[in-house]
C-alpha cells in the first residue's frame, strides 16, 4: 500500500463528445480570450479543425476545414492580439496513407488566425502559409534560438526514399509581417542524426542562464535533449538513452516512440518518461546518476511496465507521455495514454515514490482510447485536470465508441478563491 504521504490520484469523467468520427490530435488552449482554457482536436481523415468553447456545454465550434490529413499541432499567440492561434502540419501521406508512403508534395505547415472573438465570429479561421518538409509530422512552437520572434520547428517523421532513412529538423521564423506573408524563412537546424521522429515537447528552464525554450525528442536513436548553444552558435544534442532495442528483429522499430521530461523538487528534468519504440508497448523513465545539469550526468533506463504484444504491424497501444503536478507536491507525475484494445487501452498514472531507485506507484485514471492527453486547469479551482481524445485513425487503429473527455481533478482540495 502507498504511503500516507502519497496523494491517490481521483478523477471525475465529464463527456464533451462522443461518436468520433476520427481522433488523434487535442491541446488545451485560451482561444476566446475569456482567461480558461479551451479545447482543440481533431483525426486525420475528415480535414476538420474544431474547437470546443470551454463553457457550461463544452460549445462545438469549426474553426477551419479543407485540410488534407491534419497531424501534429501547437498554438501560440502569433498575430499578437492576446488570444492563442493554431498551428498545424498536414499532407503527411499519400494515396496509401500510411507510414510507408510520405507524399512528396506534402509536409505543409499552416497556421490559423484566430478572429480575437471566436464565439461571436462564426466564419472559418483564415490559414495562413508556413512552410514544408516531407513528411512533417511534429511541430513545436517557442523561443528557441533567440526572444524576440517566434520559431516554429518541424520534425518530419519518414522520407521518402525511406521510412527509417535521417531527416531533416527544420525550423521556420516569423517574418515582419504574418498576416501577409507568403512564407516564413527556414533554416535546416540538424539532417544527419534523427530518424523516425514520432514524439517531440518543449521544455523551458533547462539551458543554463538562459529562459530560452529547448526540445526533447523522441526518435529511432532514442532520447535526446536538444538545444541551441548561443555562445557556440550551434544545436547541441545531448543523448539521454538509447530505447528500447530488444524488439528490433520481430518489428523493424527501435528508440523512442513519445517522451516528456519531468520535474522532481527543485529539478526540471529529473527524469524523462517515454513510451517505446514507435508506437510502443513498454513504458520506461530515465533518471540521473548523481547529481548535475542534464548535460553533465549519465543516465539510467528503468523499464516499469509493457502493455501487450506487438500487433501484425509490429505497434503496441502506447501514443503519448504528459508530465504534470497533478497532486500540488511540488514533483511531476507522467501519464502514458494507450489507445487500445482492452485491455490496453486507457491513461495510466505514474507517481515517483524513489525514482533513484527505479521505483513508482501506477494508478489507471481512465479506460477510454487515448490518443493524446492535455492537460489544463479548467474550472480554475487550481487544480490541474487532463482531457483526452480517442485513437480513431483508419489503417492504424480505429477505437470504439471514440469519445473526447475531460478528467475533473479531484486529488487534493479545491484552492479557496
């Protein structure tokens, strides 16, 4: 039994959709401007970008159609005018429409202009250009190189020439003038050490000196810390762990499928979870030897758990990992969201008891399909709750009774007004 010390997780389900017709992407966002933040979420066949009113009624609103196979997305207040716009990636595939087949034309990152009053203003967001990489399939939008202009880096996940062949990370600056511009400037930041790119965060606080944004990636080489060191003018790629490297000859993965870095105490990144490899079945963290910056300890892989066997396509049901506070000790917690079958299927909820020592308590908060996990406070009573929405992607897996849900945290007590 856990400790008295240890806070057990306790969630209540509130449904905002059912019925999916398809579901794969959602992030938590303030897109009205009324300060709690919203919704937005999507899958990969209808082309539909929708948004979901943070109201008594979880309001259902399309913000943009059209799009050929929506993937990746991240938002950021780009026109300036307080409330956050979305950014997307799409045209991932072609005819096929799957791993093996990126669409040489595709890879486009779009971005769309929120009106400022979206609940009032019917019309559809207007889309704006970005730029393109083959087989864009990730997107991170910061401050990496510099704070003055935003960077949009785009980590593609297959070539064409192909699916395990390096790739290019690339990375867009905001010009002048985003309203009007045809496309934003792109630097290729690293084409020689990434191959199949399938997870990517952003993480704040880890360059020494510096409040600059830095990425953790997940990918065929494993975990990698990646940052720009502005003294050396260069990207520096720190190696966190290799992945997972046992199930290579019956799948044809390796690495890293999903990551995110954790904070534990007065430490940032005091440990990286992920879910490996591509599509994976296990569920890993990696956690410092000694004590130091990330660029100067070593670090130990801790296999906690594998959900399943690999399917005839060689995927397991592990999609993502979110780190959070959800328990308001101070250290993050991660949850791993599995899309499926039952009983693989679901978000799972890992707390540190002595991460030194490899050892975690596990809590299953949720059993619907999930692809992706956000995580907000949005009823503001300062606690933070998640939202999840099915993994619904014909030729991958296509979750039943697909369903968009929030997880009302209810671990510690309300924060008194």
């Amino acid at each position: 039994m856990p400790s008295p010390e240890i806070r057990i997780p306790k969630f209540t389900p509130e449904l905002v959709t059912d019925q999916l017709r398809d579901g794969y992407w959602l992030e938590a966002a303030d897109l009205d401007g009324d300060g709690r933040p919203d919704l937005f979420g999507y899958g990969l066949r209808l082309g539909e970008i929708y948004w979901y009113q943070n109201n008594d009624e979880w309001t259902r609103r399309l913000a943009a159609d059209g799009f050929r196979m929506p993937v990746g997305a991240d938002f950021a207040d780009i026109t300036g005018n307080g409330v956050a716009d979305i950014i997307v990636c799409h045209e991932l595939y072609g005819p096929i429409g799957t791993i093996v087949d990126p669409d040489p034309g595709g890879g486009k990152i779009s971005w769309l202009e929120n009106p400022g009053s979206p609940a009032k203003d019917p019309t559809r967001w207007r889309k704006h250009y970005v730029g393109r990489a083959i087989g864009m399939h990730r997107l991170r939008a910061g401050y990496f190189t510099q704070s003055e202009r935003l960077e949009i880096i785009g980590l593609p996940i297959v070539a064409v020439a192909d699916v395990h062949a390096v790739l290019p990370v690339v990375m867009f600056t905001q010009p002048d003038n985003v309203l009007d511009a045809a496309e934003w400037p792109m630097t290729v930041i690293d084409d020689q050490n990434f191959r199949m790119i399938h997870g990517a965060e952003k993480k704040g606080g880890l360059i020494p000196g510096s409040d600059r944004d830095s990425l953790v990636l997940a990918s065929d080489e494993g975990v990698t810390w990646m940052y720009y060191d502005t003294d050396r003018r260069e990207w520096i790629r720190e190696l966190v762990g290799e992945g997972e490297r046992t199930q290579f000859e019956q799948t044809g993965f390796r690495g890293s499928g999903d990551v995110h870095a954790g904070r534990l105490g007065d430490d940032p990144m005091a440990y990286v979870a992920a879910v490996e490899p591509f599509h994976g079945n296990t569920v890993a963290v990696y956690t410092k030897v000694g004590e130091g910056a990330v660029d100067q300890v070593a670090w130990q892989r801790t296999l906690l758990d594998v959900y399943g066997d690999p399917n005839e396509n060689g995927e397991g049901p592990g999609h993502q990992i979110l780190c959070a506070d959800f328990d308001d000790d101070g250290d993050e917690e991660f949850l791993v969201a599995l899309r499926g079958p039952r009983p693989w299927q679901g978000v799972m909820y890992y707390k540190a008891i002595d991460a030194a020592r490899g050892v975690w308590a596990k809590w299953r908060v949720s059993d619907e399909s999930v692809a992706r996990i956000a995580a907000a406070d949005f009823n503001g009573d300062g606690r933070l709750d998640f939202a999840t929405i099915a993994y619904s992607v014909q030729k991958y897996y296509v979750a039943k009774d697909a369903k968009l849900m929030v997880y009302r945290n209810e671990t510690i007590p309300p924060t008194a007004p």
